[in-house]
C-alpha cells in the first residue's frame, strides 16, 4: 500500500474564502485523484492530478473554483476557491502506485465546513 | 459509462451474524472490482480487490468477495461480523489507471 497524509485534517471557513488541501504521499506515485464525498454521499471525482501538466476535471468541475497542482511525483494541492456552505465536504486524495496502478489507496480526508 | 449499484442502503446484522453486501456493476469490458470501507471520520481502506483469475478473492479482515460476471456481481461476505465491522462499504469499479466509479454505500449496524 501507500502511505498517503493530508493536511489539514479538517477545518471551518468563512463563506468567500479559500483552502488549500495538501495530499503527500511517502513514495513516488504516477496517477493522482481528489474526490470530494458531500454528506451522506458517496465519493465524486474532481479531476486527476497530473504531473507537469494541467489537471484534468469532471463535468460540473471547473479549474477556476478546484485549482489543483502537482509539482512532483509525491505531492499534490487542491484548492476550494471562494467557498460556499455547499462546499462543505470531505475532500480526498488517492494514487496508484507505480506497478500497482489499478488499485487506488486513499488519503484520511480533509473534513470542510463552510459557513 | 461505468456504474455502480448498491442496493442496500442500510443494513443491521447481529454480532456473529454472517454478512452479505450486494453490489452490481455495468461495464463494457473486464472490470476491476474494488470493496472499501469507511469508518465515521475516517478515510477508504481497501478490503479486497478483483482483477482476474479466482472469482473468489479473501481480503483483510475476513472477509472475502466473489466476482459472478453472468450477473454482473461482486458481493461482499464475511461469515461472522464484530461489532468493529460497523461502517460505510463501498464497492467501485475501475478501468486500468482511471479514476474509480463509487456506488452510494452501504451503511453496516452492528446489533450486540
């Protein structure tokens, strides 16, 4: 498997501010995804991070309101752009590991409520 | 497109009571079949997953899962639950290195 952290763990925003979630993985990994699980929801792709390009997003999610990056192989950021109470979710990460890339391991989550 | 039935919302079983979570998948080609759980304020652990070869794959925790492609099934099992087991499960489908297609879960009460 891969151990995978994410910072912060959770947090409270303002309506019409910005978080930015880190995802570090111990080990360098090719593929890279942020799903966002709303409440009592099952989990919803945001886009695949990928490395040294721009991320590619689902329907109904916009670079503008999830910029992602990904500088290196270990690590990623998704931020939540000018948050509203519908943003309240848990926000995670997972990756395939090089040579295990069918199997996605997942991050804790970053647990956001918005006010 | 790829898709994930969960039929069982929420399902209460008495502890040392077997399991049996019910999962169907639509997919053009050979899926890899996946089973999650997620415990309250945690993340996903993977329990077991299929890729080919035995239809019936063990995972941790004991239990087990049993890949019927003629009714396009993955059903989750285990022979005897612990009140530990209480959680949301997800089955999820996924196409090589692609994304994961999620079912909407199934909630697991445990009853002493």
């Amino acid at each position: 498997s891969a151990v995978i952290s994410q910072k912060p763990s959770r947090d409270i925003c303002q309506r019409g501010t910005s978080l930015t979630i880190q995802c570090q993985v111990d080990s360098q990994v090719t593929m890279m995804f942020w799903y966002r699980q709303q409440p009592g929801q099952s989990l919803t792709l945001i886009a695949t991070a990928n490395q040294g390009s721009e991320a590619t997003y689902e329907s109904g999610f916009v670079i503008d309101k999830f910029p992602i990056s990904r500088p290196n192989l270990t690590f990623s950021t998704l931020t939540v752009s000018n948050m509203s109470p519908e943003d309240s979710s848990i926000y995670l990460c997972s990756v395939g590991k090089t040579g295990d890339q069918e199997t996605q391991y997942f991050g804790p989550g970053t647990r956001l409520l918005v006010l | 497109a790829q898709s994930v039935t969960q039929p069982d919302i929420h399902i209460t079983v008495s502890e040392g009571a077997s399991l049996e979570l019910r999962c169907n998948y639509s997919y053009g080609a050979t899926p890899y079949l996946f089973w999650y759980v997620q415990s309250p304020g945690q993340g996903l652990q993977l329990l077991l997953k299929y890729f080919s070869g035995d239809t019936l794959v063990q995972g941790i925790k004991g239990f087990e899962a049993e890949f019927k492609r003629s009714q396009s099934s993955f059903n989750l099992r285990k022979p005897s639950v612990h009140w530990s087991d209480a959680a949301e499960y997800f089955c999820a489908v996924g196409a090589g290195r692609r994304a994961l297609t999620f079912g909407s879960g199934t909630r697991l009460q445990v009853q002493p």
